[in-house]
C-alpha cells in the first residue's frame, strides 16, 4: 500500500502548474507556455489519480491503458482536424465535456451508494454528501446540455451525414435560433427550483432513486432552455461562464469523492471563468443578468433600406499608398473567411514602406474570449503590435486608414447613443479615422440587428466580398503600383 502522503504531493504538485499556467495566460505572449503548463499539469493529474485506483485495487491496468488511449487519441485528433477558426465550437463541446464528466461521476457514486447501502445516518455528512452530489449533478448536466446547445448555435445548426448538402457544401440537419418568449424565463425558474426540490427529497428519501433520476431530466432541459433564448451577439460570455460552471461542477464532483485536485482544479476555473465573465460582461456593457435572461439578436433585425457604392482593391490600395498610420480592425469575419494570413501580408507591405500598423482586438470580437489573438497569432502577428480598445482608441484619431475586416456591431458609432440593442457598449472607435475601409459581403446588420451608420460615411470606402478574396486582391493592387 503507498503511503497516501504520496498521492497528495502528486496533487500540489498538479495545483501549482494549473495556477503557473492560468498566470502565464494573462498575455498573449505568455499564453503557449500557459497551456502547456496546465496540460502538464493534468497530466500529472490523471496518472496520480490512475495510479492510485490501481494501487487500492479500484480499477485494472487494462481499463487504465484504454482510458488513455482512447482519450489520447480523441483528443489528438479534435486538436488536429478543428481549423482555428472552429475553436469556439471546440471549447463549448470540453465545457460541455468537463460538465458531464462531473455529472456522470455524481450518478455513478449515488447510485453505487444505494446499490450498497452505503448511506450515511441523518445529519450533516447524510446533508453535506447528498446536497454536494446533487449540486455536482445539477451544475453538470445543465453545463453539458447548454454547451452542446452552445456548440450548435456556434456551428449554425448540427449536421449529419447522408443528407441533402445545403449551398455552402454542408449536410444540415437542425439549427438553433434564438428563441426567448417572455414566458421561457419563469419556465426556467421553475425547473430551476424543481431541481433544487429534488436534492431536498433525496435527503429525506436518500434511497429512492427516482429523485436522482428526476434531477438528471430536469438538470438537462434547464441546459437547453438556459442558452436557448441567447443571440450570438452574446455567445462569448455564454461559453465563459459555461466554462465557469464545468468547473464548479468538478470542485463538487471532488469533495463527493475525496479528490482533492479535482476540488483545487475545480474551485480555480470557476474562479477563472466567473472572473472573464464579468470582464466580457463590462466591455458590452451589459449585466450577466440582461444576457442571461434577455434574448440579445437573432431576432426583430432592422431592414437595410440605404445604399451604399463599393470601392475596388486598386482604389483602396491607391489610398493606402504614402500613409503614415493604419490600424487593423478583426472580427469574426477575418475567422470565417480565414484571411488572418491575408491581413498579415497586408501588414508586411505596408510596413516595408515605412507604414505604422497595428491591430485593435475588441473583447468581444469572434465567438469566445482572445478569438482574434489566437488567429492573429498562427498567421505570426507580433504580439506587441495587438492593443487593446482602450489603448487603440486613444490612436485612431490620429491614424491615415483604418481598415476593418468582418467586424459590425463592434465599430458601430450607434453605440455611443445610449439606445438600442448597442447602447453604451464599448467600441472601437474606427469613425475617427480619417478613411475607413470595409471589407465585408454586404451591408447587413449584425447580430445585434442594427444598421451600422459607419458604413454610409463619406470618409468610407466599402469592399464587398469575402474576406479572405478581398485582401488578397488588395494585396495584388498594392504590389502593382
């Protein structure tokens, strides 16, 4: 038997590279080393845990080896086959992951308990241990259900092979609009309370199981309506606090089995992704409690009734010829069209003519939290040259082109007024340029279903089509000249 002070050291050994790496993933610079440190330190992790259940005759090696293996392998291959680009969907489906994985370890140990008669006497073990399990199964079904409903909702719909392909060359099955009826919130709260209710009779009643199995239904819907009525104007702060929840579930998860890593783990990403939630929450100037409970686009969109005549690549590259300053402006446009390689060409020419060029990252531009570093990042854009909108605001009154590609609601001047879907959400300020270039497929609203006024400016210049096409012209007409 091994001395169970070994296992513990094990475990402070995994807490201290998880917090080493959530430090270094405060800068983008920092953040590889990060992930590699929390990787690491899961690692550790798992082959403490593995060892120690082989060690108290819990488990074989055989099951210890495919567990690995099979992990390994569908983990090797998510990283490989995902494009940057599907790296929302990715951390909705571990969100999603982490919150069943916790759910199912609370099932499974509730049940084994009653199997066995393993129930503790009335007081406050029967009360701590039944209320944690509970609360790990509530937390980690609603995290599972909600994330896949997040992951649909990022991918526009769920598809399935062996159906008619639509006309983007995808099989489509379903897709998740945005739906919040004013009555879907008060259904909500009543499987909310339903939920907590069934904890409480488990307590009195720990042997029955209906209860459990009860929880697990109600805990699951409450997932699906939870992001049901959410617009994707809002979606990063969705998968952050689902984030959030996949490890509240985990630290409840490992008081219910005594793992203490898994409460360290568990209490530190909660933490984390609370934290970053509320961040994400105050760049949009909106309360957790407005995206949670008030349905924020997808619906009720402005019809555009203004015209606007687009420019061609020669006239921009002409205009970008003998400037002294441009700002890069990304939004989730740049991601799906995958022009980062694109923009960083763009950037190169510029600069070999002496241009100043750096990029403003919005909080919220894409569909998670750094979308817009990460991208820039693969295409080897320097890590100095990403400001934040605060920084960069302060620079655009005084910068000859800013160029925005894919981004809407994020430069939408209509926030400033203080009305709408937008109003008082922070933007970045591309109006103040003195030109502003456009690189988008038409002049539809955003998800926040507003009409941009930007686009209608004199100063600016509008290039219709796909991103990814459009810079790539730019960069050819800027060769040429």
């Amino acid at each position: 038997m091994v001395d169970p002070v070994v296992w513990d050291i094990g475990y402070l050994v995994s807490a201290a590279l998880f917090i080493l790496g959530i430090k270094r993933l405060s800068s983008p610079r920092t953040a590889p080393q990060g992930n590699r440190l929390g990787a690491y330190g899961m690692l550790l992790a798992v082959l403490v845990t593995m060892a120690k259940l082989y060690s108290d005759g819990l488990i074989g090696l055989e099951l210890i080896a495919g567990g690995l293996i099979i992990g390994t392998v569908i983990g090797a291959w998510l990283a490989i086959r995902v494009e940057m680009t599907g790296m929302p969907e990715l951390v909705a489906l571990f969100n999603g992951f982490g919150g069943g994985a916790s759910a199912l370890v609370g099932f499974s140990e509730v049940l084994d308990r009653l199997n066995k008669g393993n129930v503790p006497d009335a007081g406050v073990e029967l009360y701590a241990t039944w209320v944690a399990i509970g609360l790990s199964g509530l937390v980690g079904w609603l995290t599972l259900t909600g994330s896949l409903m997040a992951m649909g909702k990022l991918m526009g719909g769920f598809y399935i092979p062996f159906t008619k392909k639509d006309d983007r060359g995808r099989r489509k099955w379903v897709n998740f609009p945005t739906w919040g009826p004013p009555w879907l919130n008060f259904v909500k709260g009543i499987l909310l309370f339903t939920s907590l209710a069934l904890i409480a009779l488990t307590i009195q009643e720990p042997s029955n199981k209906d209860y459990v199995y009860y929880l697990v239904g109600t805990s699951s819907l409450l997932g699906v309506l939870f992001v049901l009525p959410i617009g994707g104007a809002d979606m990063p702060v969705v998968v952050s606090l689902l984030n959030s929840m996949s490890g509240i579930a985990a630290a409840f998860t490992g008081f219910v089995i005594g793992n203490n890593v898994l409460i360290i783990a568990g209490s530190m990403v909660g933490a984390a992704g609370l934290i970053l939630t509320f961040i994400m929450c105050k760049a949009m100037n909106r309360t957790l409690s407005a995206v949670l409970f008030k349905s924020f686009g997808g619906g009720g969109k402005e019809t555009v009734t203004r015209t606007k005549v687009g420019s061609d690549p020669e006239e921009v590259a002409m205009v970008c010829d003998g400037i002294s300053k441009c700002v890069i402006i990304p939004g989730y446009g740049m991601a799906v069209s995958q022009a980062q390689h694109a923009v960083k060409e763009f950037a190169d020419l510029l600069e070999a003519e002496g241009v100043e060029v750096s990029y403003g990252i919005h909080p919220v531009a894409g569909r998670m939290p750094g979308h817009m570093n990460v991208l820039l990042a693969e295409a080897n854009v320097p890590y100095e040259q990403l400001i934040e909108m605060d920084d960069i605001n302060s620079e655009l009154p005084e910068c000859d082109v800013a160029l925005v590609i894919g981004a809407n609601d994020t430069v939408n001047p209509v926030a400033r007024s203080g009305e709408g879907p937008l109003g008082g959400m922070p933007i970045i300020d591309a109006d103040k340029a003195r030109v502003v270039v456009i690189i988008k497929r038409s002049l539809s609203v955003g998800y926040a279903g507003v009409d941009n006024d930007l686009f209608y400016e004199d100063k600016t210049m509008m290039l219709f089509g796909d991103g990814k096409k459009m810079m790539n012209e730019l960069n050819s007409a800027i060769k040429d000249l």
